[in-house]
C-alpha cells in the first residue's frame, strides 16, 4: 500500500469521526509531521504518514522530538490498521 493511500483513509477516518485532517506544511521548517488531525472537543495531534515499513527521516525524529517536549502527541502511521487506535488515543484525555 502507498503511502498516498494510508493518509487519505487516515483522513476519511479523521472526517468520520466529524474531524478534520488537513495536510499540514510549514515552508522554512523543514520535517514537520504530514497531517494535523483535529477532533471534537479540541483534541489535536500530528500524524507523520509512511509507506508500510518505512521509518520517519533523521530530521523528521528531530522535529517530532521537539514536538513532544512541547507536549503535543505525534504518531507515525505505516499501516492503515493502525488509525482506529490512533484516533482512540488522540481522543483519550
């Protein structure tokens, strides 16, 4: 499975859930996660999307480092199984 196609269930399954998933950029800062995915309630969290075995770049670690310390949740999604669990996550306080 492409990795196109892990975001775009992953952003289907944001929506269902009366969310939204928009592709996030950040011109200038270089490895920032590929999707914010906002929630009801104010639940956000940053989804870094990956073809199915493949691991987030040195620099994109780095950026999802300073954003925990920041206290925001990061995943890394490879596998579109994974998303329900995700989503349970972001929406557990």
């Amino acid at each position: 499975m492409r990795e196109k196609t892990i975001e775009k269930k992953l952003a289907d399954a944001v929506k269902s859930r009366g969310g939204l998933a928009p592709k996030f950029t950040s011109p200038g800062f270089d490895g920032m996660p590929d999707r914010i995915v906002l929630l009801p309630g104010g639940r956000m969290a940053f989804v870094e999307v990956k073809a199915p075995g493949k691991a987030p770049r040195p620099l994109q670690e780095a950026r999802h480092r300073l954003l925990r310390q920041l206290g925001f949740k990061v995943y890394v999604l490879d596998d579109e199984d994974q998303i329900g669990g995700i989503l349970d996550e972001i929406c557990t306080p």
